[in-house]
C-alpha cells in the first residue's frame, strides 16, 4: 500500500495545485549562500580521483563528496582523463554525497544510458531525517518501527514558481506552467536506525552489515530489507510519532527517478532531511548547524554493459552521521 496523497483544493482550475509548500525566503538566503561555497570548489583545485571507489575500462565511479557540482566533477576527470570520453551517467545534488557513476567512452556512454532509461539501475541512499513539529497541515506520517517501510507514491513537476514541488496522484499526466506535465514518483523507505542523536554515543541500525570484499566498503544486508513490513493506508497514523528532536535514519529506494525525489517524498510525510531548508528540514540539529542536507548515496547496482549475466554493484562508505544511533 502506498500513503495516501490528497488533492487540494485549487482556488484556480488552470493549473494542479501542488501539495508541498514553497520554500521560505530564509530559507532562500541559507541555499544561496550554500551555491555560494560551492563555487569554491569549481574554481579550486580539488583533485576528484582521490575519490575513486570503483574502475573499468568502460566506468568510473567516485565517492563524490558533499557540496561539488557533479558537472565539477565530470569536467575535473575529464581534464584528468584527456585521452578519454568522460561523462556523467547520472546526478546527484550538489549537496548529496555518495556513489556517482561516469562513463569512459561512447560504447559505455550508449549502454549504460540505456539501462537507466529502462529502469535496470538499483539505488539505495541513506537519509538522517527529524519529524516535523506540528504545524496543523494534515500528515499522513508513517509510525516508523525497526524492519517497517513504506510506499510514497505521488505525483512530481515544477509549479509557476519554477520550483519542485509534490502534486496528487490525480494530477500525474495533467499539464503545468512552462508546458511540462506531472510525472508519477515513487520512493520506498525503510528504517536503518531509529531515535538518532550524536550524543547517544551508539549505533543501532536495522539491517546487519556486511563487507562488499570486491571495494572492502560496509554495504547493508539484502537480506534484512525483505523481511520488512509495509505500511497500509490505516495504519500510517497508528501509535505517537517520533519527538521533533529525535532524529531517524532511513534508507531511500527510488523506484523512479525524479529531481530532488527522496528530499521531496522525505518532506511529504512529514520527516524532511536534517539540513534540507529548502524542504522545511532543520539547519540546526542535535546542537549543530548542518551546511548541507543529509542524504547519502550508498550503493548503486546494475547490469555490466559488456555482459548481461553480470552485475556490477559500487558502495561508498558511510558518513560520520549514519554512525549515530541508540540501541532499541
């Protein structure tokens, strides 16, 4: 079952009406500034294949690190690389850290499109998150519990204002300003480690894990995902939610593939990314102001392009902040 996704009412037919609110003028200031310290890394001279976790002929895969514009970093290894074809596979926000694949020569440019476009690439991310306080919008928050998840199923588009906002499943097909349309989008999520604080000093994470021994990186437990229960429309208010300043870490699984998706589908039932402003998430958390949104991509999966009985799987190490944790 997937959490329910209400239409608004539209005090104007012309256009759906999104279900997410826009982002606030403060919160404008902090993203700006953050675009800002940004630049620093585009004029610098960081050398990106110290961040190297994964290499072929054909592929390229780095530990991008948090605050580089991915068009930084293919243009960085293309000047590193000038005897090859460097480009991007895929992207991550600027603000995002984690598995970033790129691609070494057109063959591997053609075919590993190909298999995002059909939907062959597995994502799995990480996200340290605080529940909203109550701000009398309705949430269909889920009462997460270790080895429970969810289905966020909605729509996705740009409102008038040029930003990414939510929008009902009704409105998926139905057009918006600028002539695009609304896109499904849907995200599973699953509990990785509950009532996170800093100071707890402990971890306790809801999937054991183990070591991919081709990278030697920590990569959760297939295993524990599958034993997980989802959430029915009925029981997604049942039981008290989470303390607005408890934090939880939940692993993202992208089904879909739309700009700012985790973030969005994050904020939507009520548990933004600590540090995403733009998405009502908390600057200031656990004592600490966060420069960036926590979102980590963990591993990316998918078929080899050169032989289809083989599967290539790239892990990034996890950040300081998917330690934290108490033990349940």
């Amino acid at each position: 079952m997937t959490a329910p996704c209400k239409r608004a009412p539209s005090p104007d037919q012309s256009w759906p009406v999104p279900i997410t609110p826009v982002p606030t003028e403060e919160a404008h200031r902090i993203e700006s500034e953050r675009a800002q310290a940004a630049q620093s890394c585009e004029t610098g001279d960081t050398d990106f294949s110290q961040y190297i976790v994964y290499e072929d002929d054909w592929l390229l895969a780095i530990d991008k690190p948090v605050g580089a514009y991915c068009e930084t970093v293919e243009r960085k290894l293309a000047a590193a690389y000038p005897k090859e074809r460097i480009v991007l596979a895929h992207r991550l926000d600027r603000d995002t850290g984690g598995v970033l694949l790129l691609t070494r020569c057109p063959q591997a440019t053609k075919a590993v499109g190909r298999t995002f476009t059909e939907g062959l690439v597995k994502k799995s991310y990480l996200a340290l998150c605080c529940p909203t306080k109550d701000t009398g919008v309705e949430i269909a928050r889920p009462n997460f519990r270790l080895k429970d998840e969810v289905v966020v199923s909605t729509g996705h588009g740009r409102s008038k204002f040029g930003l990414w906002r939510v929008y009902s499943e009704d409105d998926v097909g139905a057009k918006l300003p600028g002539g695009s349309k609304v896109r499904s989008m849907e995200t599973r999520f699953a509990v990785y480690s509950n009532n996170v604080s800093s100071s707890s000093g402990e971890t306790s994470r809801a999937a054991e894990v183990e070591i991919d021994s081709s990278h030697g990186h920590e990569r959760p437990s297939t295993e524990a995902s599958s034993n997980a229960n989802t959430h029915t429309t009925s029981q997604l208010n049942a039981g008290s939610p989470a303390q607005p300043s408890e934090g939880i870490i939940l692993r993202a699984y992208p089904v879909t593939g739309r700009t700012h998706q985790i973030r969005l589908h994050a904020a939507h039932i009520g548990y933004p990314l600590v540090g995403d402003v733009r998405y009502g998430g908390p600057e200031v958390w656990d004592s600490r102001k966060w420069t960036n949104h926590l979102l980590h991509a963990m591993e990316l999966s998918f078929p080899d392009p050169r032989s289809i009985d083989k599967t290539i799987t790239i892990a990034a190490k996890l950040p300081e902040w998917a330690c934290y944790g108490s033990k349940s």
